[in-house]
C-alpha cells in the first residue's frame, strides 16, 4: 500500500464567514503542507457539501471567491497547489455515487455532525446532508489522497473515509484505494470561543465577539481579544496549571499557533504574568497575523475575473487526475465503458 504518490487533499465549505478557527485549524497548515514540498497539495472548495443546507444561490457564488481569496491571501499559491471547486470536477460526484453504494445506512447514522446539523427534524434534512460523508470519502480518494489536514471536529469523518475505502478494496478484491492518514496536529485542531471555553470557535455563534473573522479589522481584531473571557489568575509556570482553565488555555492555544511555537514555550515565557499584560500581546500578534490577509483578501476580491480563471484552471489540472481514478473505479466495479 505504500506506492501511492504522497498527495494531501482538504476541503472548506464556501457556506460564508471564515474565523481564525478555519485560519488556524485548517488554511495556516495547508499552506505549512504545501510549503513542506513532501507533497502534492490539492485543496478545494467544496460547494456540492455547502448545498446539503439551503445556500442563497448569490450567496454561494459570493461566499465561493472569498473563500479562493482567502486560501490565496492566506499563502496557497495556485502554481504550487491545485485551487478550485468541487462542482467543477464532475469526478467527485461520481465516486461519490459509487460510494453511497459501499457505505452502509448504519454507518452513516452514527455520524456525530449528522446528528448535531439534522437535530430533532432529521425527517426534514436533505438526503444530501445524510449522505455527505461518501461525498467527502469522494473528494479525497478520487485522488488517491493520503493525507488530509483537517479540524479535530472532521476525525469521525476521515475515520469513515478509511471504511469505506477498506470495504471497496476488500468488496471487489483490490488494493486500488489507499488508506487516507488524517493529519490533526499543532497547537489549533480547536480553537475555542473567546466568549465560552467549552465551545468551538464557529461562523454560527450568534455572538460575534465569541469568533475572530478573516474579514476584521486591526481594531476589532484588539478589541475581541482584549475582552475574551479569562480569569483572574496569572499564568501559571506550566501546560499542566492550565487544565481546568479552558478561556486561557484557548488563548495560549492561539497565540502558540499564531507564532509557529508551542503551548509549552508560550506558557514559559509569560509565566507568572496577568491576563493584563498577556492580552495585548496576543493582540498585537493576531493584528500582525491577521490584519495582511484580511487587506490581500479585499484586494483579490475586486478582480473576480482573476479568481475565476485561477479554479478553472485548478479544475483543469485536478480532472487529469481524477478521470483515470474514476474509470479505473468503474472498471473494478463492472461498468461497461
Ligand atoms: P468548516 O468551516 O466547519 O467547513 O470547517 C473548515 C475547516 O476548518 C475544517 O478542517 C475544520 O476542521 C476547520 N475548523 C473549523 N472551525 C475550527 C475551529 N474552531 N478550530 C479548529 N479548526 C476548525
Ligand atoms: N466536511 C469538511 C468540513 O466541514 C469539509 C470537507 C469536504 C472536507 N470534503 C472534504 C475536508 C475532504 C477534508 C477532505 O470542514
């Protein structure tokens, strides 16, 4: 299994509002990936996962450039990585039929996002949003990906990818699919809410002061992190002193993945110091970080034209490698072609 071509895919839905938890949870260690050159780098918008709930079709349109504009003012550079969206690449839908094929009902079922995103009105949901995890197994294996940098909040999701290409290689007698790594590391697998500890930093907390936007401003940027929840006690000397202290364990979280440094390096440096005199550092860091993405972003977004030739042409290069996996798929599973 170890001949396949060191390949990373990852996906971000264009479903509106990136936060420094996409930024530093998944975008930052993209470009980290593609910079590493250990291997080839495909990253995507995925619009076909964004439409499984209702997505105003100008919306879509709008919140699918920012998103391109985001990954490139972040560091992804289109010559170095592949850049697109998902609907562009029939391929993905394609497996991803074949996929829906192999999953199981139960399997599926037990996916913990299904049942946060369906809730109580699963009746109501789009078959869509149940079958989104053999789309997502689609996307990385219709490029024999064999790793994929994602959130702690995706691990069930890959856990399933590797199922489902399991039971496809063992159902039609093959080792055609690889067995995708999830890569969860660093100091940002989950940045929490600067209002409430115990929570993801998510586009859909009401409270904006709870996230960090790509589009803020410098003074928001200061202003959010100068009033996230903390508590009065100074720093401790080590990682350990801040177990049941998730509001400042998030913070030094953040600034240790905003600085390329760890959590224990963070800790020892500001031992003993008050929130006081950590916040403004920290904010000074993420308006440093921060504030040139959200500019670059603004400027690229003004030549849409530009942005738009960009993911054809990533479409382009994604299809010569997804068409030969596709037909080599339908092959093994008996399609006359
Ligand atoms: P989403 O916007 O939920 O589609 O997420 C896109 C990517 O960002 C996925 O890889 C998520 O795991 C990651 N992500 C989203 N929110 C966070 C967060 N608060 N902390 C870390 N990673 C996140
Ligand atoms: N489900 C992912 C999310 O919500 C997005 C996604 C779709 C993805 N396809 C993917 C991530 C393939 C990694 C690989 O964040």
């Amino acid at each position: 299994m170890s001949d396949f071509t060191p390949r990373v895919f990852s996906g971000i839905q264009p479903s509106g509002g990136l936060t420094l938890g996409n930024y530093l949870g998944a975008m930052k260690r993209f470009v980290d990936m593609q910079n590493a050159g250990t291997h080839e780098t495909i990253y995507c918008m995925v619009d076909q996962h964004a439409i499984t709930v209702w997505q105003n079709p100008e919306d879509l349109r709008k919140n699918t450039r920012e998103l391109a504009a985001g990954f490139i003012a972040s560091g992804i550079d289109p010559e170095k990585s592949i850049l697109f969206n998902q609907s562009q690449v029939a391929e993905h839908a394609q497996l991803g039929w074949v996929f829906n094929c192999v999953a199981r009902m139960g399997w599926m079922k037990r996916m913990t996002q299904w049942k946060d995103k369906a809730g109580k009105n699963s009746e109501n949901a789009s078959l869509g949003l149940f079958g989104y995890p053999a789309l997502m197994a689609a996307d990385i294996l219709i490029y024999h990906a064999t790793h994929v940098p994602v959130g702690e909040d995706q691990k069930q999701h890959l856990e399933l990818t590797r199922d489902i290409a399991m039971k496809f290689n063992n159902d039609f007698g093959t080792d055609f699919f690889p067995i995708t790594e999830p890569v969860i590391e660093g100091a940002a697998t989950r940045v929490m809410s600067l209002r409430d500890g115990s929570k993801k930093m998510s586009k859909s907390d009401p409270s904006d002061m709870s996230r960090i936007n790509l589009t803020d401003t410098a003074d928001d940027i200061a202003k959010k992190i100068r009033k996230a929840k903390t508590d009065p006690e100074p720093l401790p000397d080590t990682l350990d002193g801040l177990a049941d202290r998730p509001e400042a364990r998030n913070l030094i979280n953040i600034y240790a993945a905003l600085n390329d440094q760890s959590p224990d390096a963070v800790v020892a440096e500001f031992a003993g110091q008050q929130f006081g005199a950590f916040k403004p550092a920290l904010a000074d860091l993420a308006v440093a970080k921060m504030s040139p993405i959200s500019g670059e972003m603004a400027r690229l977004m003004q030549d849409q034209a530009e942005i738009d030739r960009i993911l054809k042409r990533g479409a382009d290069r994604a299809r010569e490698i997804a068409a030969p996996i596709l037909e080599k798929t339908y092959d093994l599973v008996g399609m006359v072609r």
